[in-house]
C-alpha cells in the first residue's frame, strides 16, 4: 500500500517523537493528500475540495496517523459488509520505533477488504481511542455502510482488552466478538499450560469439544455439545 510505505518510511527517518520532523512529516501527509485528492478527480470520483486521506495528530508527545484512502471510502460507501462486520488486526514491531499498525477489514465476496489503517506510537487505550477519533474525521455520514458515526454493528478483535475498550468507548453501540482464531488458541494454550492440571490424554478431545461448540450452526446444537462434553468420562 503507497500511503502507507510512505508514511512509515518517514517514521523509520527518526520523525516520530521530533518536533521540528514531525512538522515536516505533517508537510507530507497534506503532500499526500493533495495527490490523493487530484488521483480520486481524476478517474471521476466525487470528492469534495476539503476531503483529506490521511489525518494526523499527537498523543502523549507521539504522532498518531489514520488513513482511509480513496479506495477505501469506496468500500465504506458502496459495500454493504462495512456497515455489518468489521475486522481488526493489529500489528506490532513494524520496523525500529516498534509502532503499531492496526488494519480495519470488512468482508466480501471477494475476500477482505481494507477500510482504514491506523499507525500508533503503543497499544494504550486511550491511543486507540485518540487513533479511532481521528480516523472518524476522515470519514462522512455515508461510512460503514451509510451507518455514519454509529460505526458498524459487529467488531471482531483479539483478546486484548486496550482495544476493546477502545472500541466500545468510540463506538458504544457496537458489538465486540473475539476471533474465532483468537479463542481456539488461548483454549489451546490453556489446555497445555501446566498450572490447569488437564492430563496429557484429555487435551486433544477437549479442544475438539470447545471447536464444536464454537462452530455450532444453532443454539440446539450447541447445548448438545456441551452437555456431552459435561457427561464425558475424560
């Protein structure tokens, strides 16, 4: 993704926390969106003269950015999935100010499809919440779906508190899940930590009860498994 290389690789020059750099990094992101801007017109997209791409700003003496991109605007506005279900992966140790980058996803028939990214100095909730703030100036009442500032129905995250929390402060309406991924491995891990007790020889066929459940396509189904994982002799 353009923007973004372009933007980490003035991170990676030092211009993070430097006041005289982060100055100039400023000076780019209007550079970029400039170019965005003039690219959108050009293929004959409705953009307006005060529409920005990339927005950025400074928590606790750190530079947070968001971007949303002329195509992702497009998926806001055009993909119905946004408004729905949203995904986001975050990311850490990019390169060697250890920023973290968060991916905001929605799904489609085609597979994902990028929303928004967000660059962040750490993984404290009140960054997210700053991070998600700004990223929402980047956006109009016709984001997520034609949902606006309500943000999407469903987030689905990992298990980290920060970000949930976040979330739920910037956008109270919504539903937090965990990924199903997320779940699966901490059971595992669960299973196979020493402190819990669980034998060797009921590892396997626990887990396969805990993926049944989580997979059930009904409530029926799902009170079945349990019950049956409550009876077994394991």
């Amino acid at each position: 993704m353009y923007v973004l290389q372009v933007v980490l690789s003035h991170l990676q020059a030092g211009v993070w926390s430097d006041r005289p750099a982060f100055d100039e990094l400023q000076q780019r992101v209007e550079s970029i969106n400039n170019e965005l801007h003039s690219a959108a017109s050009a293929v004959g997209g409705c953009v307006s003269t005060a529409e920005k791409f990339v927005a950025i700003s400074s928590a606790e003496d750190a530079a947070i950015i968001a971007i949303c991109t002329p195509l992702m605007k497009r998926v806001h506005r055009l993909i119905k999935h946004s408004g729905e279900t949203v995904f986001v992966d975050a990311s850490g140790s990019m390169d060697r100010q250890n920023l973290r980058v968060f991916m905001l996803m929605t799904h489609s028939s085609a597979g994902a499809l990028p929303i928004g990214v967000l660059i962040l100095p750490n993984e404290q909730s009140a960054t997210i919440a700053a991070a998600l703030h700004l990223y929402m100036t980047l956006l109009d009442e016709q984001c997520f779906g034609g949902r606006g500032a309500a943000g999407p129905l469903v987030f689905m995250t990992d298990d980290c508190a920060a970000e949930r929390n976040a979330l739920h402060t910037v956008f109270p309406d919504a539903t937090l899940l965990l990924c199903a991924f997320h779940i699966l491995q901490a059971y595992w891990r669960f299973l196979w930590d020493s402190k819990t007790g669980v034998k060797k020889e009921s590892r396997q066929q626990l887990f396969a009860f805990l993926k049944a459940m989580l997979y059930a396509t009904s409530e029926s189904d799902l009170e079945t498994v349990f019950q049956s994982a409550l009876s077994d002799a394991q």
